[in-house]
C-alpha cells in the first residue's frame, strides 16, 4: 500500500480509542507515521489515488461520527513530538502535548506558556484551534508554523498569516497538516514559572471532570461571555442524558461519555442544550468541537 512508509498501518481500525470521547466509527486505515516524509508518502498516496484522509493529535475536542471512514485517518500523536529551545525561539513538534511542553519550558526558565497546562491536547491540534485558557490564546506566544500541504509541499508561515481568532485558524476545514511550530522565547525565574504552571493544572483538576472521556469544552465561551456553562447550570441541564452521553455534574460545558456512548448521542445531546438555551434565553451557542 504504502512503499518505503517506516510507521504503523492498521487496517479497519476502530477510531474510538483515539479519541478523547473515546467515540468514534473504524476507518479504511489508520496510519501512524514517524517522520515528516511518512506523512507526504500517505499524501502523495491519498492524491494518486483519490483516497479521503483525516488528520488527529491527540483526539481531544473532535467529535467523530459512528459512520465508517472510508479513508486513511494519520495519527501523529507518537511522533513529530520534540521541544528545541533555541537562543531566541522554541520549535516544537506538532504532536507535542501542551501540557508537557508547558512544564518543560518551566524548567527551562521560559514563561507565558503556563496556561497550556490546562489544555488536553497537541501543539498542531493548539494551534488549529488557537486554544487558550486563563485568558491566553496560542497566538498570543506563537511566532511561526510549518505545515504540509494538499500537494504535499512544506510551508512556513508567520503567525500573522494564520488568521487566528477566538478558537479560529486557517487551518480549519483545510487539508493542512501541521507538522511544527516556532515560539516565543521569554525569561521567567524557573520557580515563578513552575507555580503558575501548576496553579493551572491543579485549578483545571478541581473544576473540570477529568477521570471520564471527555472533550473539554463543548460551546465556545468569549473572553467577556456569554459563558455556556453558567447558562448551561442556570438552566438546570446538568446531568441531563441523551444514551450514554451526560452534561457533567460538575461543569456544565462539558459533555461526558458514561459508558459506551456512541457520538450521535452525544451530538444528540449537544442539539438539545443548543435549542432549550436558544428557546430560554435567546442565546445561540456556538459549537466549539469539531464534527468530523
């Protein structure tokens, strides 16, 4: 299928461990490549031969249907993962988790990143998104991104041409695989630096129901509201169930997978919140998770 390709290949593979809700339809293949090269071989492979293709990080806030993918999904959450600090920057590989890069830059006496503590998912996934948390945003400390292509070409751009807004990017709904990115590069005492960061996992621990399948945020909440979980807990829908699916007890943005719920339940449940706070308050909440 896939000559000189060095990564897995798993065919038929179930798509529901790979992501945070732990939902989710099998796929024609899954690959899981090791290099930059791995990953323009299965592109140059998905044009050839007019083949679909999906790209994950970590899995977190993407809601994957039930339905097959006849097509190739490219996991690169094992790889593309190293952190180079360098004299007036930070490159750091796609597949990268924000919190481990937020402690490991707080070791290393480089501040601002404390609030990837917070963030479940990958540097590609961070920027796709322009995640943020604790009132920061990833273009608040990006400087660069290199991608991949729909032809396979690599590319790198500045963060000002990435059009990134409140939980927007370019990269939305785009055949573009992000494969690094560069940072900004600040001094901050390394004590400093690892309290804030762990003030943020910690406070993050305590709000948020972290030991079920989840994806965060489930509405978009904009720096000055309106905020979906208060409207959500306002109105009396936590602990409302759709299947398997329930409005946490403990945050009313997050949706949790109980047991075995299927990703209709959960979009199911997502519909509902969305037409009773419309129908209450007028209110249209904007869906901060990808449906794919």
């Amino acid at each position: 299928m896939l000559n000189n390709f060095s990564g897995q290949i798993f065919f038929e593979e179930k798509l529901a461990p790979y992501t945070s809700w732990k939902v989710g339809g099998e796929c024609q293949a899954l690959v899981m490549p090791k290099s930059i090269e791995d990953i323009q071989l299965v592109l140059d492979y998905c044009n050839e031969n007019k083949v679909p293709y999906l790209v994950l990080g970590n899995g977190s806030n993407i809601l994957k249907s039930d339905e097959y993918f006849d097509g190739i999904v490219i996991n690169i959450s094992k790889t593309l993962n190293s952190i180079t600090i360098e004299e007036d920057k930070v490159t750091v590989g796609s597949g990268c988790m924000l919190p481990k890069l937020a402690f490991h830059l707080a070791k290393n006496e480089i501040g601002d990143f404390a609030f990837y503590a917070g963030i479940p998912g990958t540097v590609g996934g961070g920027i796709v998104m322009n995640a943020g948390s604790a009132g920061k945003e990833t273009k608040d400390v990006l400087l660069s991104v290199t991608y991949i292509d729909e032809t396979g070409r690599i590319i790198k751009e500045p963060a000002s041409k990435l059009d990134l807004d409140f939980r927007r990017s370019k990269f939305q709904g785009r055949k573009k695989i992000i494969v690094s990115a560069e940072f900004k590069k600040e001094y901050r005492a390394k004590d400093e630096a690892l309290t804030a960061t762990k003030e943020i996992a910690d406070r993050r621990r305590k709000k948020f129901p972290l030991n079920v399948p989840t994806a965060g945020s489930t509405f978009k909440s904009p720096t000055g509201g309106p905020y979906p979980g208060k409207i959500i807990e306002d109105l009396g829908l936590k602990g409302t169930t759709h299947g398997k699916a329930k409005i946490s007890e403990r945050h009313g943005n997050w949706i949790e997978n109980i047991g075995e719920a299927s990703a209709n339940d959960i979009n199911e449940l997502i519909n509902y919140v969305q037409h009773i706070v419309k129908k209450k308050t007028g209110i249209d909440l904007e869906v901060e998770v990808i449906r794919v």
